[in-house]
C-alpha cells in the first residue's frame, strides 16, 4: 500500500528485522500520550490513509506466539467510576465512544479485543478484554478522529501474569520475525 504508514512502539519490537528489510517503522515510545502523539504525528507528515499498528500484547485469552488481530480497541485504565460513569469510559466524549471497532483485514487471524492502558498489566483488567497494550486505543481514537483507517495486530509475547516481564522480553525476536512475514502480506 502506498498509502500505507507503519507504527510500532518500541525498537524492541522490531528488533532492527523492519529497518535491515527496508521498511521504515515509525516508534511512538510506550503509553497512550506518546502513542497519540505519534500517531498525529505521522499522519501529518506522511499523509497515509491506512495507519498499521503492529506490536506485542499480553494475554491470559490467546496462547503465547499467536498473531491476533485487533477487532475493537478499550481503555483498561479509564476509571471515572467514583463519578457515575462506566470503567473504561471517557466521560463527556460524546463524539467516541468506549470501544473503538476496527474493520478486519487478515482474515486468517485470530480476532480480539485489547485493552489499552499506561500499566504493565500483570492480572485481570478492569475492562473486559482478550490481551492488553499501552498504545493501541491512543492511536485508534487518533485514527478515528482524523479519519485514517487503522489495522493493528500484536504478536502475544507473554500470558499478562507475574512472569510477563520476563517473557515479554525473551519472545520479542520471534515477534519481530512473524510481524515482518505478516507485514510483507500486505497489498
């Protein structure tokens, strides 16, 4: 795709594979503020009409070494509660609503939801979710507000248990390796 502008949190997550190829991968750093940001960002500068958000996530639903692909974006760590209002929502964001739905793309993929927050997550979310990540809402709610399409897969990296740091980091190269394979499918 020509129109087309790759995002990805970390170099970690790519481990150089994307660059060595000849991709160019933009890095938002880690949580929703740096990922919004990003995201704008690039829009602006590359003009794409598609925003590709590939990464790493944490699950207790899918099994490690998977390659899901995001059906719907939640906020984990969105609690106004103690206001009336439901975990996971924005209040007064009448314009976007809590989910953020995603058209699919690789029909060979798993699909789930993710929960995106500014935590490691290492137990259960608040907000009912398959895996979790700290990005993906922010650059969902970008995309949506700006009117580029957004596709986003994670390569599930750990179990979002008390292991997941450590997990997280031995799993990244083979991450890296099936996210470029995938990548390359893209028309």
């Amino acid at each position: 795709m020509s129109d087309l502008a790759l995002i990805m949190a970390l170099p970690n997550e790519s481990k150089g594979l994307f660059e060595q190829a000849g991709i160019q991968v933009h890095y938002s750093g880690i949580g929703k503020v740096n990922a919004a940001f990003k995201a704008f960002e690039v829009i602006q500068k590359t003009g794409c009409k598609t925003l590709l958000n590939l990464g790493s996530a944490g699950s207790s639903q899918f099994d490690a070494h998977a390659l899901v692909e995001v059906s719907t974006f939640v906020q984990r760590d969105m609690d106004v509660s103690p206001l009336g209002f439901a975990v996971g929502v924005t209040p007064m964001d009448d314009d976007h609503p809590a989910e953020i739905h995603l058209e699919a793309y690789f029909p060979h993929l798993e699909k789930g939801i993710c929960g995106t927050g500014d935590s490691f997550e290492t137990g259960i979310p608040k907000v009912p979710c398959d895996f979790v990540d700290m990005e993906g809402y922010a650059i969902a709610k970008v995309c949506k507000k700006l009117g580029v399409r957004l596709i986003s897969v994670k390569y599930i990296t750990d179990g979002a248990n008390d292991t997941a740091h450590l997990d997280w980091e031995e799993n990244l190269l083979l991450g890296a390796q099936k996210l470029l394979k995938l990548y390359q499918t893209v028309k």
